[in-house]
C-alpha cells in the first residue's frame, strides 16, 4: 500500500488503451522506472502498473487479469499481453 501512495504521489502517467504507440511506450518505460526507484517487489508490479490504467486498458484489464487461485502475471507476461492487445512491437 505505501508503495501505492508513493506512485500515485509522484504522478504517474495512466494509459487509457488508445492505440498510439508513442503514448504506449511512454507509459511503459516510465512506470519501469518508477517501480524501480521505488524498489517494488515483482510480486507487485503488474498490480500497480494496472493500477493506473484508465477507460479501454482498465476493461482490458478486468478480461484478462489472473482470475482467484491462478498464478499472477510476470511484468513480462503483462507486458506481452499489452504488446499483442495493442500489436506493437519493441520500440529500441
């Protein structure tokens, strides 16, 4: 939970599902880096970067976030499944 206030303190971006990959990537490498500084644990990174999802990415979310008893999504995996959703491919 500290870690919650501590993001949402610094004003973290949110991503509302829209389809341009600049706003996508973005959002991504900045809330890596948030979670970093903050020294997140993995165990709550995908729950705290989805968090801050807004309109489309937050429907997204309730469809495919892990459902009671399954195992929680990696970052990687979450990452994946926004890449696909999205068809956008790593931006180097």
């Amino acid at each position: 939970m500290e870690i919650l206030v501590k993001l949402l303190k610094l004003k973290s971006p949110t991503f509302d599902g829209a389809q341009e990959l600049l706003q996508y990537e973005h959002w991504k490498r900045k809330i890596e880096g948030l979670l970093e500084v903050l020294e997140c644990p993995a165990n709550y990174m995908v729950k705290l970067a989805a968090h801050l999802f807004k309109k489309d990415a937050c429907f997204l979310w309730h469809v495919v976030k892990p459902k009671e008893g399954e195992a929680p999504l990696t970052l990687a995996q979450f990452k994946g499944l926004l890449d696909e959703k999205y068809n956008f491919k790593e931006v180097k």
